[in-house]
C-alpha cells in the first residue's frame, strides 16, 4: 500500500489479515534469505548520519530535532523537511564541515 492510499478500514483489514497465511510468508522470508535474496533498506538520513560517525542520539542533538524523528526519518515513516534535507546532503558529502561546525 502506497504511503498516498486511504487506510483500510477495519472490516477492509479484518479480510486483508484473514487471507493472509503468515507461516508460509515467513517461510518465504527465510528461504529468501537463504538464497542470498536479501534487500537491504536503507535511506539518505542513515547515509548521512553514518558517514557523520555519530550515534541517533548525537545526530539528532546535532541537527536540533528529537531522537523519535530522527528515527522516523530513518524509517520511512515521515520526510524532512527541505532545509533538513539540504543539511542532509551537506552531512553525505562533506560530514566533516557538518562535524566541524557542530565543534566536533
């Protein structure tokens, strides 16, 4: 379900999880992932914070927003904001002048 789809309701979700066979999904997952079929999720806001070698708790205090944010950025849940993700950008490609002025 796209981020931009109404939310089902709950009878809507109550036939969605009844054809559902969790078992055989999870079954699936793990023949997956034994074959090497693995995605790795990942976004521009761990990227970033990475490349900065900062834990959440730091990179948050860093760019002024909470710890929960940060975490809903990284995943997926909400966007930041375009000055956020000029900041972001700026911490990808050069952490070292983001780290410079936080007085790292």
């Amino acid at each position: 379900m796209s981020s931009k789809s109404k939310p089902l309701t709950k009878s809507e979700l109550a036939a969605y999880e009844a054809k559902r066979d969790l078992a055989a999904e999870l079954l699936q997952s793990v023949r997956e992932m034994k074959a090497g079929h693995v995605r790795v999720v990942t976004s521009p806001v761990i990227e970033a914070r990475k490349k900065t070698g900062l834990s959440q708790s730091q990179f948050a205090a860093l760019i002024g927003v909470s710890v929960r944010t940060l975490q809903g950025w990284e995943q997926g849940r909400k966007q930041p904001s375009g000055t956020v993700r000029t900041l972001l950008a700026i911490a990808s490609t050069n952490p070292q002048a983001v780290l410079a002025v936080a007085g790292r």
